[in-house]
C-alpha cells in the first residue's frame, strides 16, 4: 500500500454517517474512495455541489462536472447544485461537519500553512482559510515529510491558512492530536515505531499512554 492511500484509509474512519464533509483538492480527495461499508457521507465542494460521488468511470466525466480544484467528479441520485455565495454561506455559517485538508506544514500549536509557498505562482486561494475557520472538525492529511524535511515543525515558516488548531493530523507514519498542550502522538502505522515518528518530526510530541498501532480497514 503507498503512502497516500494509507492515509486516506485511516482518514475515512474518521468520517460518520451523515456528516456533510469537505474534501481538499489532492490527497484529500482520496477519502471518498475507502469509506466505511454502510457509512453515508455527503460530500460538499466550494464550488457549488452536495453529493459528490467517487471518480466516474473511464468515458463518463463531464467537463462541466468538477470538484474544487477542477478536477472530474461524479454525482450521487439527489445531488444539488449552487452558486459560489451559498456555498461558502455553508463553511462560514459553520454548517460543515468536517473537512479534509492537504497541509504543508503544521506547527506545534496544531497551526496550519498550506495555501502557498512564497515566490510560487497560486493559481487561486481557494477556500482553505474559510475552511479551516468555519468546519465543525479539521483533519490534516499530508505526508509526514517533504523531500526528507520534516513537515510538523515547531514554527511554521509558511503563512499560516488559520488561527484556529486544527484537531487531526494523519500521514504515512502516526496520527497526532493537536492540543492545549501540545501535539499529541495517538497511534503509529503499523511496522513503525515511536522513535521512527520523532526522528521525523521537528516539533515536540507527547506521546498518548493508551497510544496504539493506526488501523486500517482491509478492502
């Protein structure tokens, strides 16, 4: 299994039926292919649609259809479509279980930067500050390091996306909790150790006394 649809497995466990869910544009998208059997999720993209499905098959995408980041997207019998302003009525009027973000780097305080890099072009800011700041729950899904470079520092050097703590990170090594007190390490992938996850990691972590091995569902 590569790293990515690792993390999106742990992700979707996350998910609960009924949650109206934000997915971000990359990884996050993956989410929606390894929900739980029997768990219904309806799915909400920024730029106008409740009820997103998983990829469409070869032949059947539409142009006209997309996610956020305009890629291809199918659409579930019930599925709804809106303009820009009611969309994001959702996200800021806190209507918004959950959403799935892409980072590019967290810091101690459970901050997150992962709108742009200074000196790169940003095609469009897209909705991650509105995100961040308006959904019920915040889960980062991104590899844990970057070309070798830890990704959870102790001070974001990137501008942050929010001043709010987000309430999840998951990447390819451990799933950590962000607190009051700091960054808190709940479970490690299977086959790697605590001291693999703090080696790879620049920010200080507390490690959970009932910290255990991440599950991952099969299919």
């Amino acid at each position: 299994m590569d790293d990515k649809t690792l993390i999106a497995k742990r992700v979707a466990l996350e998910l609960r039926p009924g949650d109206l869910a934000n997915l971000g544009i990359g990884l996050p998208t993956l989410v929606a292919s390894y929900l739980t059997p029997g768990v219904e999720v309806f799915f909400q993209s920024e730029n106008g649609i409740v009820g997103m499905s998983p990829l469409p098959d070869i032949g059947f995408a539409d142009d006209d259809l997309t996610d956020a980041g305009g890629s291809p997207i199918g659409v579930l019998p019930g599925a709804c479509a809106f303009d820009s302003a009611f969309s994001f009525g959702l996200i800021r009027g806190g209507h918004l279980d959950v959403t799935v973000l892409g980072g590019l780097q967290i810091d101690e305080r459970g901050l997150l930067a992962n709108w742009m890099v200074p000196g790169k072009m940003v095609p469009g800011m897209g909705g991650a500050m509105d995100l961040v700041s308006g959904a019920k729950r915040v889960i980062v899904a991104m590899t844990h390091t970057a070309k070798g470079a830890p990704k959870i520092v102790k001070t974001c050097t990137l501008p942050l996306t929010s001043v709010r703590r987000v309430d999840l990170v998951v990447t390819e090594l451990a799933v950590i909790e962000p607190t009051a007190k700091g960054l808190l390490l709940r479970e490690v992938a299977p086959g790697v150790s605590v001291d693999q996850v703090i080696e790879a990691t620049e920010a200080n972590l507390l490690i959970a006394e009932d910290l255990r091995e991440m599950p991952i569902l099969a299919a």
